[in-house]
C-alpha cells in the first residue's frame, strides 16, 4: 500500500515539475541535451557501501522512508527547507553525507529546494560530491534522478535548466535532508545533535 501511495506521489510531483519547467523556465529539461554526462560510474561502484540490512523504517519517520527509501515525492510547497536560508550544510537524513551547501541554494519557484550544484562539484566534476545521478524513465520521459551516493537515497531529481554558471537544477526533497548550520570557528560549543 505504500508502495502504492509513493509512486502516486512520484507521480504527481513529476507533472508538477515538468509544468514547472515549461511555464517557468526558458528550455524544458527534456528538450535540452545535458552537457553535463558526469561521471556515474564512479558512484555506482559505492552504492553497496552502506550496510544493506539497515532497518530503514525503524531509522526513519514514515514520511523520510517514503520519499528516500520509496523514491516518493513530497507535496510542492510543503517541505521545511523551500524556503530556508541558514548559511550551513544539507546532509542526508538517511546517512549524514553532506550533500548540498546552503550556498548552492536558491529559489526555483517549482516548490521544492533547488541548488546549483552538489557540495563538493569541482567545474563539472562530481566525482567528490555525495550525490550520483541516474537515468529515470519510469514515467516515460526521460529525466535524472539524483541520489546519495553513500546509502543509495532517493533525493530528487536534476534538470538543465537552472541558473548560470552551472545551469543545473537540483530540485530536492526537503524531507531527504538534515540541515546543520555552519558552526562559529571561534565557539567553543560544538553543536548538538
Ligand atoms: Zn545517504
């Protein structure tokens, strides 16, 4: 049943996504061949890192297992990160991999968190970014899924319409993400978790 439920969400979002892109956006992703065929490989060798036995239901609230265990979707302007601007990192809420620098963030108008790049993107190198790509065509076109290289969770997808330099729009869940701000050098508290 939950199964049921996440890929009815995937679909939902994904249309709205999509209407996003074309009403918002100059050039739908699908339209636009992506320049950017990063190196994939590289990741998809890690994908096995994280102990597979992980009881991620007993780990996560129902929801985060939905959306990054399930590949569903949270509803478009509902996620507690759309418009948060704290200077700090985003990590995975499954595993705690740094995922994406407040510093990528910006306002996409689609309704979810958006970046410019993946933390740790060197040019267009994402070989040392926690994040890998993966095509997705479940609904008959073609997109990008965008996972966490270190425990293999769904995050969201990646379209090539996003602003300059990169051109990249990482359009996330907020319900994949833990944020932590960035801490003060000269605090002699470490941040709690
Ligand atoms: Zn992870």
């Amino acid at each position: 049943m939950s199964r049921f439920v996440a890929r009815l969400l995937v679909v939902v979002s994904k249309q709205a996504t999509v209407r996003g892109s074309i009403s918002q956006r100059r050039t739908p992703a699908i339209i636009r061949p992506s320049i950017r065929a990063l190196s994939t490989s590289h990741g998809l060798q890690s994908l096995t890192r994280y102990d597979e036995t992980t009881d991620w239901q007993k780990k996560l609230t129902p929801e985060q297992y939905v959306v990054t265990r399930e590949r569903g979707t949270e509803l478009p302007f509902s996620g507690i990160y759309l418009n948060h601007y704290e200077v700090g990192m985003y990590h995975c809420v499954c595993c705690d991999a740094p995922l994406f620098s407040s510093e990528a963030k910006y306002d996409s108008g689609t309704g979810w968190p958006a970046f410019k790049e993946a933390h740790g993107t060197w040019e267009q190198d994402e070989s040392h970014t926690s994040i890998i790509r993966r095509p997705d065509n479940s609904l008959g076109s073609a997109g990008t899924e965008v996972l966490c290289k270190n425990c293999d969770s769904h995050l969201g997808h990646v379209f090539d319409d996003g602003p300059e330099p990169t051109g990249q729009r990482f359009c996330i869940n907020s319900v994949a993400l833990k944020f932590k701000p960035r801490r003060n050098k000269e605090s002699e508290n470490p941040e709690k978790n």
